[in-house]
C-alpha cells in the first residue's frame, strides 16, 4: 500500500505540475523570468518535498559524476547538434518560422534584445531542470516502484506533452506533430541514456547540445546572425 502511494504521488506531481505549466504558458503567458520562476517551484521544489517527506529519493546520486560514458555522450550530443541544425536547413524552406518570434515577442516577452540571456539560461538550466523532473524524479522513481517499460513510456510521453501549450501557437498542424514525435523519441533516448550511466549528466549533456542547435535557430530566426 506503501508503495502505491508513492506511486500515485509520483505520477500526481508529474501530471499536475505539466498541467500547471499549461496553464502558465497557455492562459497567463508571464514574461520568461515569471515563467522559470514557477517551472523552478514546480519542477525542483516539488520533487525536493515528496523526497524529505518519503525519505525515498537519493538524488545525490543523480549528480554524481562518472567518466563512464563521457565520450559517448559528448558525441552523441555533438550528433544531435549536427542532427537539428542541419534538419533546419533541409526543411527549414519548406515550413513557416516566422509564428515563433512572434509568439516568443508577444506570449514571453523574449526578443533580439534579450534572446542571448534567455538562450543561455535555456541551454544549461533550464535543460538541467528539465532532466531532474523527467528523467532524475520521474524515470528512476517509477522504474523502481513499477518497471522500467512504464517508466520509460511515462516519462518519455509526459515530457512531449509538456511542451504541447508551449508551441501550440508556434509551428503549423505538420511540423507541431513531427516536434511532439521527436520530442518523445528524445525522452526515451535520455531515459536510456540515464538508465546506462546512473546519473543525469549524459542526458543533460544531449539535451544542452540539443538546445544549443535550437537557440542557433532562434538567433537566425531574429536576425542576429
């Protein structure tokens, strides 16, 4: 019984802290500082409260480094770099870009001006916050209370549809739905990654290569090289 409560929390602090995040992106639309302050609350305080409640979680060996699979992951991350940028390039004349600036200008308040600050800020923290809450809390909490097919699914799943309300107004109907794809192919492969190394380094550092191909783009997109 113990330990379906755990679950239940987990899978509670997973679904509504997404849902929350929605909600701020959706319906209240703060500029990005408000938005990383509550995605901060949300995503580390919460996981922080159920592990000094339970007892259970010893993040601490989520940031314990090891070279094991260092070189592995910085290639991988180099690829996935490789991959996006040039993806961008094949694809790129056939979509439309131009709805994300301005969804970024009007729903965040990012612009040229500031995007430098926010690219940095989403490359290293905010992809390391991203991999404590899906990979550090949710993947390794409920692989060990459940199994590891419902963890890499659940994970992986609510890490796409997290992002669903924060691009809705972004991309066209295809390129909305090759994201959501993508971003869940992306989950499973930081989940295996994780589950290979015992810590969050190798996925954060995909994920860090990964959002710095995103933040290139977004610097073409503004016109800033």
């Amino acid at each position: 019984m113990r330990s379906r409560k755990k679950i239940i929390s987990v899978i509670a602090i997973m679904v509504l802290s997404c849902l929350a995040m929605s909600f701020v992106d959706a319906v209240i639309r703060p500029d990005y500082a408000v938005k990383s302050i509550i995605k901060v609350m949300l995503f580390l305080t919460l996981p922080i409260g159920y592990a000094l409640i339970t007892g259970g979680i010893p993040f601490r060996r989520l940031f314990t480094f090891e070279r094991k699979g260092l070189s592995r992951s910085l290639l991988l991350g180099l690829g996935v770099f490789a991959l996006i940028l040039g993806g961008y390039f094949l694809i790129g004349p056939f979509f439309d870009f131009s709805r994300v600036t301005g969804a970024l200008q009007n729903n965040l308040g990012v612009d040229a001006g500031n995007f430098i600050f926010v690219a940095i800020y989403i490359s290293i923290v905010n992809s390391l916050l991203e991999e404590f809450f899906f990979r550090g809390f949710a993947f390794f909490t409920l692989k060990e209370q459940v199994g590891r097919r419902f963890a890499y699914l659940f994970s992986a799943g609510a890490f796409a549809v997290y992002h669903i309300a924060m691009m809705t107004s972004w991309f066209s109907v295809e390129l909305f739905l090759l994201l959501i794809v993508s971003l869940f192919v992306a989950g499973l492969l930081f989940n295996w990654l994780n589950e290979r190394n015992g810590n969050i380094y190798a996925s954060w550092m995909v994920h860090m290569f990964a959002n710095l191909a995103i933040n290139i783009i977004g610097f073409m997109l503004f016109g800033i090289i």
